[in-house]
C-alpha cells in the first residue's frame, strides 16, 4: 500500500475521532446541556486549519493522477475539488455557528443545525474517499505517479495528534485522550 494512501487513512481515523467528540458535544446540545466553549472553538479551528490546508490537497494530488490514469474511475468518483470547496464552505459555516452559539441564546439550535450538517458532510465524504477513490489510486497508480504525489506534498505535521501540539488544541487533546481512556475501560 502507498504510504500516501496509508497517512490519509490515519488522518481520516484521527478526523473521525474529532467527529466523535463533536458528536458527544451535539448531543449534550441536544439535551438541553452546557457545550465546552474550548473543545468547540478548538475543533472549529482545527478543522479550518489542518484538513483545508494540508489533508485536502494530498488527495487532490491523487486525485489529479487518477484522472490521467484511469479516467473512468475518476468519473466515477465525481468532482473531488468540489466536494472539497463544499468541505471548506461547511467548515466555515460551522465555525460562524460556534461562535454565534456562543454569543446568543437563539444560536444553540443554529449551532446544531449546523453542527449535525459539518458531521454528515464530513463522514460521508470520508467514506467515499475510502470506499472509492483510495481503492482506486492503489490500484491504478503507478510509482512513478506516488513519487511525483511524495514530491509535491506539503507536509506539516498533524497540530493536534502529532508530536508538537499547538497550545490552542490542548483541551481539544484532553478531551480526546480522556474518550479513548474511557472507551479503552470499557
């Protein structure tokens, strides 16, 4: 398997572990709860931050060699940049209902509209990616295409699961570890 391929799939479990996280927070909404302002502001940055930036365009760049490739698996596909300017829009929207939410009384339920669109947007792309267009690279790439993907890569290390956290994820981070510590004692 690509190294490529294999780092995407890392991310994607890391994004999915952030999703869990705002899901747990979607459902304290839900029930009339308190959010955590922090975990809130952190994932909303995070996900502006790191996916737009750096995950995206790696897939983009597979994308682009599969279209040469294997033209008809890339129809299949769809439009991935679309799919990921409608990433990016949702990302932004959610962000603006964080703090809104936070701000008036009256954005709680805009806050969670927009919060249960994010997460759907999110896992459903992702499980497209995984279901159609990694199988696909895998199987029509060839070397020399993962080496002109490795040399255009713009890597930056994962600011909330790597080695160096930025200070602005830390109770993002917390909340994280603790949901792993807890379904790990389960």
């Amino acid at each position: 398997m690509s190294e490529v391929i294999q780092a995407l799939r890392i991310e994607h479990f890391n994004i999915a572990q952030l999703l869990a996280i705002l899901e747990r927070q979607w459902a304290r909404l839900a029930a009339d709860q308190s959010l955590n302002a922090d975990i809130m502001e952190a994932a909303a940055d995070y996900f502006q931050s790191y996916p737009d930036l750096y995950h995206h365009p790696k897939e983009d760049l597979i994308f682009q060699r599969l279209r040469q490739r294997d033209p008809a698996a890339a129809r299949a596909f769809g439009d991935l940049q679309s799919e990921h300017e409608e990433i990016a829009a949702r990302t932004r929207e959610f962000a603006q209902s964080v703090q809104a939410g936070f701000g008036d009384p009256d954005g709680r339920e805009t806050l969670g509209f927009w919060l249960q669109s994010f997460i759907t947007c999110q896992r459903e792309h992702m499980a497209k990616e995984e279901r159609l267009l990694f199988p696909a690279a895998l199987k029509s790439l060839r070397d020399e295409d993962w080496r002109h993907i490795r040399a255009r890569i713009t890597d930056q290390e994962d600011p909330l699961l790597g080695t160096a956290i930025g200070a602005r994820y830390d109770a993002l981070r917390h909340e994280l570890l603790a949901w792993d510590q807890e379904l790990r004692t389960a």
